[in-house]
C-alpha cells in the first residue's frame, strides 16, 4: 500500500496531466494528419484547389494547437525534470520546427503555385512533412507509454 504524501499526489497529477496531454496530441495527429488529411481528397465534388486551401488552413489552426500543447507540456516538465520528458520535448519541438518553419511555408507556396493555375511540381517537402509526423507521433507514444509504466507502477 502506497501513502501519498501531498507531495506525491502533485507529482503524480502533474505525470498524469503530462500522459494525458500526450495521448490527446497522438490522437489529434492520427486523427488530421494520417485521417482527414487524405480523406479530404476522396470526396468528389471537392477540388483539389480547395482541399489544398482546406488542408493548408487546417494545418495552420493544428501547428497553433500544437505550439499550446507544447507548451502545457513543457510547463509540467519545467516543474518536475524527468529525463524521458526532458528528451521527448527537446526531439518534438526539434521536429516540430523543422516542420513549421521550413516544410510548412514551402508547402504554402505550393498550394498557391496549385491555386493560380500552375502545374504542380515534384517536392519532397510532402514526404518530408509526412515522415516528421509519424517521427512526432513515435516520440508521443514512446514517451507516453513509458511514463504510463511509470504511473501505474506508483499506483499498484
């Protein structure tokens, strides 16, 4: 049997704030990026011009969402340093801003080189993007997957 001292109890909310964020953020990147970002262009009375201006706006309101999320968690860890939270929010924000900062705005151009008429040319800023996200979401679930172990090892 565990006795929970006040301070134990902060730390385990703040563990569990931290794991909860985390599996919400997987969840919102399975669900835009690997779900409606192809869905979008099944549907057959939506041009591609505007499922790119659609994914373009989409992404840009989830980068805003991410950059709050990245910041709850780094204020939890700011709190409290675990090395594994240390390491996961150094290998996203890394991530993060190589997607943000330069594959995003090439995207963009893209789209409005698409939007004006322009054929669209070959770019691995696509699959670049898309590799990141699936490197964000490893390191998300990773880390979230450790620090549940974590918890739960302190609750039984």
């Amino acid at each position: 049997m565990i006795i929970f001292t006040q301070m134990n109890l902060v730390t385990m909310i703040k563990e569990m704030v931290f794991l909860i964020i985390s599996f919400v953020w997987s969840g919102m990147i399975l669900g835009i990026s690997f779900f409606e970002a192809w869905v979008k262009f099944k549907t057959p009375s939506l041009t591609k011009e505007v499922g790119l201006d659609v994914g373009r706006t989409v992404f840009r309101s989830f980068h805003f969402v991410q950059w709050v999320l990245l910041g709850a968690l780094t204020v939890i860890f700011l709190n409290r340093p675990i090395i594994i939270q240390g390491i996961m929010l150094l290998s996203i924000f890394f991530l993060f801003s190589i997607q943000v900062f330069w594959t995003f705005p090439k995207l963009c151009s893209d789209v409005d080189s698409i939007r004006f008429g322009n054929p669209a040319r070959h770019s691995s800023q696509h699959l670049l993007y898309g590799v990141i996200e699936v490197l964000k979401l490893a390191v998300l679930l990773i880390g979230a997957i450790y620090l549940l172990f974590k918890f739960t090892d302190h609750v039984f």
